[in-house]
C-alpha cells in the first residue's frame, strides 16, 4: 500500500515545474511579508494562511481564527490576475461562535518598473472588493469597494562607497489606498 501511495506521489511531483524566484531586481530579492505583498507579479497560490487575532469590539473580547488563501495567475510577464478569500470563525464573549466567508476580492496588479542597477521594482494593483459576497456576521457581506494600491522595493546596492556599509540594506513597502465603496 505504502510503495503504491508513494508510486503515485512521485508521479504527480514529476510534472510539477520547478520554482522559480521572484521580486527580484539586480542583485536584491524582494520577498513578501505577512502584512504586505512583495513588489512583483507571479503565478502564486497561497494555501493556507492561517491566523489569528484577538480584539475589542464594543466593550466585548472578540477572537477570529482566518483561513485564508490566494490565487494569482500571469497574463502577461508583468501583470497577473488574482482571486483570494477566507474563513473567519468568530468567537465572542456575548455571542455564540458565528463563521462564514469574508470579503472575497478580486486583484489586477502590474509591475510597472523593474531598475536592475539601482535594485529598484515597484507594482500598482487594483482590488475589487465583491461585495454582499461573503457572511455578513463576520464582516464578509460589506458592499462592493475598489481599493488601489502600489508595491515597492529599493535596495541599496548602488550606493557610493563611502556608504559601503549600507549597501547589503533595502527597503520594501507598501501604499494601499481607501476602499472606495
């Protein structure tokens, strides 16, 4: 049973294509963190994303365990289409455990400058937030909003030698603009 199992799992792995690293520009990587995107488009898919957070909501303790994953496929080399979503299991003090669906959103982001010697990228995205979509119990049925937004990454590899002992440094961040409902 184990040698059929395993049989079929290298099967499966012997046609998935190798990983390839993005987010690069130059001799700097640009990685994503956990509060915000790396400044460069790739095929991805993010499964799970698990997490948890514990805050107040009116005078009561609210705790709410996410799910969440993400799908982004290349239409092009520079700008990628994506769907992503969760799972938002909701407890309270006053209320019964409610769970359902949170705001699904779908994105369009390019990468609109890539500077290899200066180690520079930058993206913008636009965020479609579908509204009435998701479980309105635990914040997922909000209207529909648009939410632009712009990535960046700047290493400082080009920086002149008298500043040599900065050069392994870079910065990443991110601008995400109000939900325009």
């Amino acid at each position: 049973m184990f040698a059929r199992w395993l049989a079929a799992t290298m099967s499966v792995l012997a046609g998935v294509p190798p990983a390839d690293a993005h987010g690069i520009a130059g001799n700097r990587y640009f990685p994503g963190t956990l509060t915000f995107d790396d400044p460069a488009v790739a095929d991805e898919l993010i499964l799970p994303n698990f997490s948890s957070l514990a805050h107040t909501n009116n005078n009561e303790n609210v705790v709410d365990n996410v799910f969440a994953g993400a799908f982004t496929r290349l239409l092009t080399d520079k700008l990628g289409i994506s769907v992503d979503s969760s799972w938002i299991q909701r407890n309270r003090t006053s209320f019964p455990q409610q769970a359902g669906f949170g705001l699904t959103s779908l994105s369009l982001k390019g990468q609109v400058l890539e500077d290899d010697p200066h180690e520079a990228l930058v993206a913008a995205s636009l965020s479609w937030g579908i509204g009435r979509l998701g479980d309105q119990a635990v914040g997922g049925g909000r209207p529909s909003a648009l939410q632009p937004g712009v990535f960046f990454g700047k290493g400082l590899g080009d920086l002149p030698d008298r500043m040599a002992w900065l050069r392994p440094f870079g910065v990443a961040g991110a601008v995400m603009g109000l939900r325009a409902e």
